[in-house]
C-alpha cells in the first residue's frame, strides 16, 4: 500500500505565490524521484482551537495562512530511497528554491495508508 508525507506549515499570506512556484518546482523534483502524486492546500476555513488547532500548531500569526500537503509515494520503501534524492537535488537547495516560510514551524511526518477509497 503506498506512503504518504505530510506537512503543515504557516506561510506569509502575501507569499502565496512564491508558495506556489516553490512547491511546483518540488513537485517535479519529487515526481521525478517516485513520488506518485502531491497536494498541496492553501488554508481556507481553518480554526483557531482552544486546546490544540493547526494554527495554533504551526504559531500561525495573523498575516500568514496554513497550508496543508501531502506527498503519496507508492510504498515507504521508495519513499525513503527517493526523499534522500530529493533533499541531495540542487532543484531543492536553499539557494535554488528558498522555502517562503519560517521552516522551523513547519510539521511533518511519514504515515502508512490504513485505509482509502
């Protein structure tokens, strides 16, 4: 069953189209390393929570928007095999493609596909 990547972050809202060529330019860069298929979103109707939220999780300040994404890769195996390649890529260096965000509010995580239809 495949794999997924997740990520939550909080970006400058008026960064949303450097987001958007940034993650473009990822998304070639992921693919060509055996990734199956990436989303990414742009947050619309996200909550601020009293206990525990994604705003709250990424500190998300008034003038930045959460964004959610996911990388689906066709099994843990190749996912591990291609993120090595992609973080190696010149494609994904700091200088070639900076991230538009404060990355150290970035979450992420692997997850195995339980279900999904």
């Amino acid at each position: 069953m495949s794999y997924i990547d997740g990520f939550v972050a909080a970006v400058p809202t008026v960064n949303k189209d450097l987001y958007l060529e940034h993650v473009k330019t990822a998304a070639k860069c992921f693919k060509e390393h055996g990734a199956l298929k990436l989303t990414e979103c742009w947050g619309d109707d996200v909550p601020s929570g009293e206990t525990t939220s994604f705003p709250m999780a990424v500190k998300c300040q008034p003038d930045e928007t959460v964004v959610f994404g996911l990388v689906e890769w066709p099994s843990k195996a190749v996912r591990d095999s291609g993120m090595q390649k992609v973080m190696e890529d010149e494609r994904m260096s700091a200088e070639n493609n900076p991230m538009p965000l404060d990355g150290k509010r970035l979450i992420y995580g692997g997850f195995q596909v339980i279900f999904n239809q």
